[in-house]
C-alpha cells in the first residue's frame, strides 16, 4: 500500500486537528492527511487537562508572547466555534489568590501581564480580602486577581467537531496508526505507519504533543534539546462541594520558574469539582500507569543524562521539587492540604475518586533549562511545533490559523486561497491581529 500526500500532519490533538481545520477550508485540490495514533483525536493532552479558556494574565509577555497572544485571540475564537456546534463554553471567570503580602505583588505583576497583553479593565481586577468575602464567602486568602474573561470547555468534544469539518472538507483522518520512522528519500518524505506500510509527502508538520521532539530529532532537528514528562493528577470532589464556590480558584504558585503549578479548586463545564493538577515527573509522554513507566525509564534517562536536562535533574532546587511532587502523588492529603490552605472548608475524608491524569512535555534547553515559549523550526520540507504546553488548547485555534498563514507567506506551503471563509470565520480577518 503507497500514497502520496501534498502534507501530513503527525498528531490528532486540538492542534494538528485544528491546522487541518484551516487548510482543509484554503485548499480544495490539495492531498493531506493526519495520522493520529490513538483511536479519536484529542486522545491525550487535548482532552486530559482542566479545560480552561485561560485569559492571558500568568504569561510574560516577553517571554511568552506566542502563548500569551494566542490565548488572548482563542477565547473569541472558542466561544464563536462553541455557539456554531451548540458546544458549552461556560462564561465563569477563575480568582487567582494570595496567601500573603508577597503573593499580592505576584498578583499585581499578573495584573500588569494581562493588561499588556489585551485584557481590558472589565475583565480583570485586583480585589483584596473583605471584597472578596463578600463575592466568596468560604475562600481564604489576602487578596484575589478576578479574572471575568475565563471560561470553561470541553476540549475533546470540541476537537471532535473540529476534525468533521476538516474531514467534510477532505481532509484525511488516520486514526489507530503511529509514525513509528521518517526518512527523506528523493525530495519527499517516506513516513513508516505501524512498523507495516509507508506514506509518502512533500511537506510534514510535527503536531506530536508529547512526542514533538522525538519526532523532530527523527528528522534531524532539534537535537540539542529535549523532554521532560510530568504527570498531571486529579482528585474528584463530592457533590455537596459543587457549589462551594462560584469560580474555579487558583492560588499564586510558589515556585514560577518551574512548571509545577500548585493545585487549583476547579470547577468543570459540567459543574463538577476537581483538585488538581499536580506535576509528577514521569519517563514518559504516555506514563499514565507503572507499567509504561518502567519500560521507558532506561532510555529516558539516558537521554536525559545525555542532554540539557542533566543540569536540571542534578539542580538541587529542581530535586526538592520533584521530590514534593512525588510526596502529593502519593499522598492524596499533601495535594489537598495545598489547596486547603485557601478552602478551608475541604474535608479530605470525603475525597476518595481519582480524576483523569494527563500528561504536559515540557523542552530544556542545552543549559538545562526550561524553555518558555513555543518553539517553532521549519526548513523547506517540514513544520515543527515544540513545547506546545498550556494554555496550549485555548490558544488552539489561532495559532493555527497564524501557522497556515506562516507557511504560504514564507513560500513554505503555498495555500490555494488565503481569503477563503473558514466556517464562522474570514481567514484574512484571523490573521489580521496575529503577529509574534
Ligand atoms: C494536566 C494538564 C492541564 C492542562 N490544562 C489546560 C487548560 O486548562 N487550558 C488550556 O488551554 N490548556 C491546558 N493544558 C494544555 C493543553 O492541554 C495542551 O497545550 C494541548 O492540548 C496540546 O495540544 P497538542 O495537540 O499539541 O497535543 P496532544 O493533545 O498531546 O496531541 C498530540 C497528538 O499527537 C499524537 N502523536 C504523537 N506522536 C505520534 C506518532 N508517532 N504517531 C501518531 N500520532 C502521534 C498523540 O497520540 C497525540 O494525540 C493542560 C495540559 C495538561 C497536561
């Protein structure tokens, strides 16, 4: 079996998924295809994560201005898609808490971030504690960022929606198969599928989530960096706690340099309540049980050793916090505890359900440290999306459009009609106030 394809795209999250969206609308003669190894899209991080539509005020805008204007642009995008296919999008703000003077200066500083990057002063406010009070009696706290414009999704309801329009427009869904090699043979690419059969296409884009880099490193990119897993754990909440507070809580994290966010009060769009996530380090993108775990633990650690994170996992404050995180995801009180802290009211006796875990790939650096932004590499023949981590999903959708757009301006990928109307949407008008 042999086929020829104008692009595929590796990996069916709400990314590849929503890439294929926009081109599936700008060409109608063009052959692309995504193969998805899962058996749906938004199998993995897409559809494992809190389900935020985060409004942009936790992102540098200097450091992370892709992340940051993304999500900015995405919360319009998503409410306007969410409306089309009748999808719930709940309008339902989120407080960020502190639990002591320095944290009120973190929350100015978020202030001024959100701010600089869109967020107007109807949408966000600095509130101190007796204001508070009064909005959400049983919080605890110094003071609280309420963010308005925050809301809550389904990420893979959403995704699934996405991929029928693409597939209405002709693109080519693989789902149940994995690129296991990638090869440039002649000026094309011939990607193995399943160890079994090949593909071939003139232009690839990496839309892998968690295995981005391996796929990148399998084409000869990128090979400095590397990966490392954390797995995200929840704690489901009983019934009596659904309306314990108005909004989904976070609190300021203790340590904003690494990517272990303290555990938030989450309210879901469907109106039950989690703790959660966590960061547990894991040897592997898809490191949900023991088992996958173990037989990734050797080759993961010698490319670790051998790369950037050596310096991380040799940091002594990098160890400390790994090793907290460890003590949360086994004991279910420690990450409770943390979010007690702000919630007092918790009765950790009555937590007993575990929610779904998922799993953020975060890239280090050659000097062993973690990569902020998105990163993007791109040659004649291939596209990668690395370190593609949260608030990755609500940004899903204008990122996507700015990455088709990218291609043809670049003569990368050359799109047939770049005013084409893209369901709700003018595809000139997305692109219009997206420029990193
Ligand atoms: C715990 C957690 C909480 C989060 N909370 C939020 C939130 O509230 N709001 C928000 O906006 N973002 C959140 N995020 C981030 C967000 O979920 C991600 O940024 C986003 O889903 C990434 O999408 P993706 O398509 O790049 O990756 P993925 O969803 O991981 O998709 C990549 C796909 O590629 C496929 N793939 C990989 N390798 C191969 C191969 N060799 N062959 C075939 N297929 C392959 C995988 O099977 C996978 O389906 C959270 C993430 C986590 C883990």
């Amino acid at each position: 079996m042999s086929q020829d394809y104008d692009l595929v795209i590796i990996g069916g999250g709400i990314l590849g998924t929503s890439i294929a969206y926009f081109l599936s609308f700008l060409n109608k003669t063009k052959k692309i295809a995504v193969i998805e190894q899962a058996h749906k899209v938004a199998f993995h991080a897409s559809s494992r994560n809190t389900g935020k539509v985060h409004a942009p005020y936790l992102y540098n805008p200097e450091t992370k201005k892709i992340f940051a204007k993304t999500s900015f642009h995405g919360y319009e995008m998503l409410e306007t898609y969410s409306k089309l296919k009748n999808l719930s999008f709940k309008k339902d703000g989120v407080l960020e808490v502190s639990l002591d003077e320095n944290g009120t200066k973190i929350l100015e500083k978020y202030l001024k971030w959100g701010k600089q990057n869109g967020l107007q002063d109807t949408d966000i406010k600095l509130i101190d504690k007796n204001e508070l009070k009064k909005i959400e009696p049983e919080i605890k706290c110094e003071s609280a960022l309420y963010v308005y414009k925050d809301a809550s999704t389904d990420y893979s309801k959403l995704t699934s929606m996405v991929m029928n329009d693409s597939v209405n427009n002709g693109i080519n869904f693989m789902l149940d198969t994995k690129v296991t090699n990638i090869k440039k043979i002649d000026g094309k690419w011939k990607i193995t599928l399943n160890n079994n059969y090949e593909i071939f296409a003139n232009f690839l884009i990496n839309a892998a989530g968690g295995e981005a880099i391996d796929i990148a490193h399998k084409t000869g990119v990128a090979e400095k960096l590397t990966d490392v897993h954390f797995r995200g754990e929840y704690w489901k909440t009983p019934k009596e706690y659904n309306n314990l507070t108005k909004t989904s809580v976070y609190s300021v994290p203790e340590y904003p340099d690494y990517p272990f966010l303290d555990p938030h009060w989450i309210i879901r769009v469907d109106g039950n309540c989690e703790i959660g996530p966590n960061a547990l380090p894991v040897f592997s993108p898809y490191g949900y049980n023991k088992s996958e775990n173990i037989k990734q633990f050797i080759p993961k650690m010698l490319e670790m050793l051998r790369s950037g994170a050596r310096k991380t996992i040799l940091d002594k404050q990098f160890q400390e916090l790994a090793i907290n995180e460890i003590r949360t995801a086994m004991s279910k009180s420690t990450m409770i505890n943390r979010v007690k802290q702000f919630l007092p009211k918790i009765n950790i006796e009555k937590i007993t359900e575990r929610g779904i875990a998922g799993i953020r790939s975060s890239v280090i650096n050659e000097d062993g440290k973690f990569v902020p932004d998105v990163i993007l590499q791109e040659d004649s023949m291939a596209f990668h999306i690395l370190n593609y981590n949260s608030p990755g999903a609500t940004g899903a959708l204008p990122f996507s459009a700015y990455i088709v757009n990218h291609l043809s301006n670049h003569g990368i990928f050359q799109n047939e009609n770049l005013d084409a109307q893209c369901g709700p949407w003018k595809f000139s008008k997305i692109i219009e106030n997206i420029t990193f």
